[in-house]
C-alpha cells in the first residue's frame, strides 16, 4: 500500500496550515498514513477481511520523492487459504470494473491501478529496460484464474472491451495490478495484492520485504589539482576518501521522530541461545572490573540452564525439546527462570550456528531431538550411558547414520534459505565433510537448489516462456556447483595432503618424458569437466562427464593433446577427487571394452590397486590417451 498524497484527511488539514503545500508537511503525511495503516492492519487481523488471521508482518519503506508505503504478509488458518484458493476471484481482481454497473470501482481502478503505458506506447517509461518492460507489463489474456508451477498465480485477464484513458493511452485488462476492490474503494490509494500458494516462494517474500533502504555509490570530487601539485607516491587515505551516507527524506524523519514503528510481526518469536558448559554469554561495560563481573554472572542463569532446572522439577516440561518451551512457557528476564504460560502465543527459534562449529553445532542438534533434558550431562547421556563429547551423543542416537546430519543442515537451510546459499553449502559439505551417499544426497535436496535456475536462463534468453525439464535443470546447477568447486575449492584441495594428483609418462628404458603434478593437472581437468557441463546443460542426453553428481557412473575426460610421445610408456596416479579413483582408457572406448578387446597394436593390461593404478599402452601418441576420474 502506498500513501496517496490527496487523502482527505490531508488536504483537510492542509487548509488549516495556509500557505502550506503537502510536500512540505511531512509530519502531517506521516501520522495520516500511519492511521491508515493501523487501519487496514485491524480489517485484516480482527474483522478477518481475507479470512482468519493467524500472523501479520510488515515493513514500512519511503520513496525518493518522500511518499511512505508498506509491504505487508498475511497468513491465514487452514479453512480460509483452501477457500481463498478456491475463490480468487472473489478476494483479487485484475480487470478493469463496469463503468455501468460499479462506477465507483472503475474510477479507482483508473486512478491508482492501472500501469504505464509503456513499451512502444511509452519507451521513455522509468519501468523500461533493454526495451522492455521490467514489471512484465503487458500481461497476456488469460480466461480464467489459475496457478503456474511455482504457485504464482495467473489472475484472469479477458479480452473485453472495456477500457480506461491513461496519459493519452486507450489501456484495457493487460495493464491492470491485481487489486481487491472493497480495500481500494475504501483506502483509495495504490493497493496491489498477490496470493502465494506454494511455500518454496515464502523465503522470497521474506527478502523482498526485508530488503532494506536503497542504497547508491556517489563519486564526489573537487576541482582538479594541478600537475605540480601531486605527488605518484603519495599514499591514498582510502579510509579518508571513503564516505559513508544514506538519504532520509522529510517523511522518513518524522516517522522515526514520532516513534511509528518501521517494523510489525506477529506471532512473536523468542530467540533461544545456547552455549557450552561454562561458556555462556554476559553483556558488561567496558568501565567495570572483570572480577566484578564474573561474580555478578555466575549466578545469572541462561535460558538454557534454566531450563534445564525447569526440566528438573517440572514434569509437563519434560515433554517438550527446548525450542517447544515458549509455547508453553513465558521467560522472565528479571527473575532468570521460565514461568507457566498463561495467555498468548508465541514459538521459539534457537539460534543459527554453522554446521562446521563443532560440539556447539552437535548439541544444537541434540537440544532439537531429545526432551527434558536436566543438564548438560543428561544431553549427552544416551541409555544410561554418558558420553564425553555431544558428538558421540548425537552418533549414538543414530542421528549421524547415513549421512542424517547433513540431510538435516541441508533442509534447515533450505526452509529459509535462497538457492546460491544452499547451493554453496552443499559444496562445502561434499568437499569438507565425509558424505557416505552423495547421490541419495544430491537426490533429496535438488530441488532446493535450482529454484532460481529457470529464471536466470529466462534472463539470459531473454525469452520468458522458455520452458525446461527438471534434467535440463539439473545439468545448469550441476554446471554451477561445478564452477563454484572451482573458483573457491580447488586451490585449497591441492593443498590438502588427500588430493594428490600426478602422471608420469615414461619410456621402455625407465626415463621420465613428462611430469604433471598435482595443480597441473586438477586444473585440467576441471576447466574440462566444466566446459563438457555447460555443451551438454541445454541437451536433454546425459553425457559421461555428468554421471559424478547427477548420479550413475561419472567420468570427466580430458585429452591431452599437446603431450606428443610415440614410445611405450607407463602411467602412474593417484587421486581422491569426489571421494573416487582416477582410472583411464582409450580414446571413445570404456573400460569395460579395455579389459576384454586389445589395441591394434599391443594388448592393454590394467590392475587396480585401491586409489593407485598403473597401467601400460602403447600406441602412436600420447594424444589417444584420455584421463578420467570417476
């Protein structure tokens, strides 16, 4: 919802300040606004306008120009979303209303809900980019409501003819902003409305409304010194030079000044921190003595140590894990301890800690599955067994089997996070972390990771009808969890004593001819793996050098062609990249045909040896030898 300048209770009090112009009394549009926005706040949440209300969030933003306006997210009980899926029509309208039969609607739909012109109309329009319209506006006719794969729905647009005049444009239903009529009749002002059926496109909502301001990078310079005057090897203060600001319009700074609210959420949410035995947090100035301020913590209990001692002499507690207490259970800051529920609502979150921590990450893992615990000890003792570490706990639990952490990290961050971040965590995890079934893994997380694949190709295409199927769109985010293995892990996996990757090519007498070693190579090898990704990302065929992650027998070939030796020669490596072998073959020939069939020349023999193999050809040239990792 944005604030519209010509309300009547502006321009009332606006001839109460003769002289005065609205833009000029921003105290006035803030505290107007901020009534409306109670307002519509009290339609939604107590008089259930959509349905039954059962959590509200919202941001309030300014425009340039000094205009507020408001993101809003509503959510509803279970009865009203099955009947507000079912009746779209009736709570979202994208067409323009009868003159005749709702006169009074089609002049609001006029005045605030119609977009542009633009494109051809209009090429000079603020929403036009490359030539089109960056809004997607005009919408294309639909006959009826209905939801696309992604749960955005596409409002029913007829071809009607009906029409509206805006800025010398005849405009009909393609240019209408879904809108609900009631709400914009009574607020008159611009009030866009969408309806999200599908989950995965919340986390989406959440950054669109928690964006932040608007930022810009200002270049300020002063008059050119002259030549005589500077000094090359003079050092840049770049601390001096640099310039931190941030605009605030006039509307801006008297809704802060008058104390409204920027941000407004309910349910409320009650952050659990916790912490390891004797490690808990303390707040202090800086002025106080140490001494003081350990005697005056020590006997400060966390919210995880009490409740622990909740645990103790409260049997209902028991039954919940820590984050279930404040449903339950009210935290008192002055007291230091957890009280019954009486009234309210509220849930609990525990804090976010990274998966590679440590023992911290283990006992949060612990504090999420086991109820009632009364004190570290009792998390960590499994069938009446105590365990030195939460490690050990967590792996006696099981909850470390079959690779269980990780599908758990996964999932936690795919519930809020957006696919770049779990993308780059499923990296780190492969490369870090010892992952026993990397394709049960890949296959149970995939499609967290490639919700934003179709869009970008969408961009890139410049066509947004381009359609894929989910192995196409597999291939494009295996092409960039491959170039993000590259770009951030590669140097660090040389590094690592594990990763050792070498060839030797020597002749009947023993002589070295080539030597690559371990950069050399894995470089290689990965520029090659990563152009055969990108080839092969737009063809429906699963090519070898995509059976690593995509699942099945993986190969990434690499020919090298520069290395020109006639002679017999032997080859020795050894690798452990994605936790496989190195193995190698002939040109267009699989191993399997190796083992049974014989080169033209002399047979192949092969023997494999754990992670080490040593094979013997002898050919025309090095050029028909090809290195593969499997």
């Amino acid at each position: 919802m944005t604030c519209n300048p010509l309300w009547d209770e502006i321009q009332k009090m606006m001839q109460l300040v003769p002289g005065c112009e609205t833009e000029n009394s921003p105290d006035i549009i803030s505290r107007v606004f901020r009534l409306k926005l109670d307002q519509l706040t009290t339609d939604i949440k107590k008089n259930g306008h959509f349905g039954v209300c059962v959590g509200v969030m919202y941001v309030v933003e300014f425009q340039k120009r000094g205009l507020p306006h408001v993101h809003m997210l509503i959510w509803l009980d279970s009865a009203s979303k099955k009947y507000l899926k079912n009746n779209v029509d009736k709570f979202v309208s994208a067409e323009i209303p009868d003159p005749v039969k709702d006169p009074v609607g089609y002049a609001a739909v006029k005045a605030f809900m119609i977009h542009g012109p633009c494109g051809l109309q209009n090429p000079k329009s603020p929403c036009m980019k490359g030539m089109k319209c960056i809004r997607h506006f005009p919408k294309k006719y639909c006959p009826r409501t209905m939801f696309d794969e992604s749960g955005f729905p596409l409002y029913k647009r007829r071809r009607q003819n009906i029409t509206v005049k805006v800025r010398n444009a005849e405009l009909d239903n393609q240019w209408v902003v879904p809108y609900n009529r009631d709400l914009l009749v009574k607020y008159q002002c611009h009030m866009n409305i969408e309806i999200c059926c599908h989950a995965r496109s919340l986390k989406y909502l959440f950054k669109y409304c928690l964006k932040g301001h608007d930022t810009a990078t200002v270049h300020v310079t002063g008059r050119k010194r002259t030549s005589s005057n500077v000094n090359p090897n003079e050092p840049v203060d770049e601390i001096q030079a640099y310039f931190d600001g941030r605009y605030i319009c006039g509307a801006e700074s008297a809704y802060r000044i008058f104390g409204f609210p920027i941000h407004h959420r309910t349910i409320s949410v009650e952050r659990l921190p916790f912490h390891l035995p004797g490690q808990k947090n303390c707040t202090f100035s800086s002025s106080q003595p140490l001494q003081k301020v350990a005697e005056k913590e020590k006997d400060k209990l966390s919210k995880l140590e009490a409740f622990f001692l909740l645990c103790a002499f409260d049997t209902n507690a028991r039954k919940c894990t820590y984050q279930q207490i404040p449903e339950h259970y009210v935290w008192n800051d002055g007291q230091r301890r957890w009280n019954p529920r009486k009234r309210g609502f509220q849930i609990g979150r525990l804090s976010y800690t990274h998966h590679s921590s440590g023992e911290v990450w283990f006992m949060r893992l612990l504090l999420t599955k086991v109820c009632g615990p009364t004190s570290f000890k009792s998390l960590r003792t499994v069938n009446g067994v105590c365990h030195a570490t939460f490690r050990d706990a967590c792996k006696d639990y099981g909850l470390l089997d079959d690779d269980k952490e990780w599908h758990e990290v996964i999932q936690q961050c795919a519930n809020g996070g957006l696919p770049p971040q779990i993308r780059q965590l499923f990296v780190h995890i492969i490369v870090n972390c010892k992952v026993t079934d990397l394709l049960h893994l890949w296959n149970s997380h995939w499609k967290h990771m490639v919700e934003d694949i179709l869009l970008k190709r969408r961009q890139l295409a410049k066509d947004d009808n381009l359609m894929l199927s989910e192995k196409q769109v597999q291939f494009y985010a295996l092409a960039v969890l491959l170039n993000a293995i590259r770009t951030n892990y590669s140097s660090s996996l040389l590094a690592q004593s594990t990763y050792r990757i070498s060839v030797k090519a020597e002749d009947a007498t023993g002589e070295v001819q080539v030597i690559l070693g371990d950069r050399e190579v894995r470089t290689l090898i990965l520029k090659r793996a990563r152009q055969l990704l990108e080839e092969h990302a737009g063809s429906g065929d699963m090519p070898q050098c995509l059976k690593t992650l995509a699942g099945k027998d993986y190969s990434v070939v690499l020919n090298i062609k520069e290395m020109n030796i006639s002679k017999s020669f032997h080859v020795y490596w050894a690798s452990n990249i994605c936790n496989g072998f190195i193995r190698w073959g002939e040109k267009n020939r699989t191993v399997d045909q190796e083992n049974t069939t014989s080169t033209q020349n002399q047979p192949t023999t092969s023997t494999n040896t754990g992670q080490t193999t040593t094979s013997t050809y002898t050919g025309q040239g090095i050029s028909d030898l090809d290195l593969a990792s499997t």
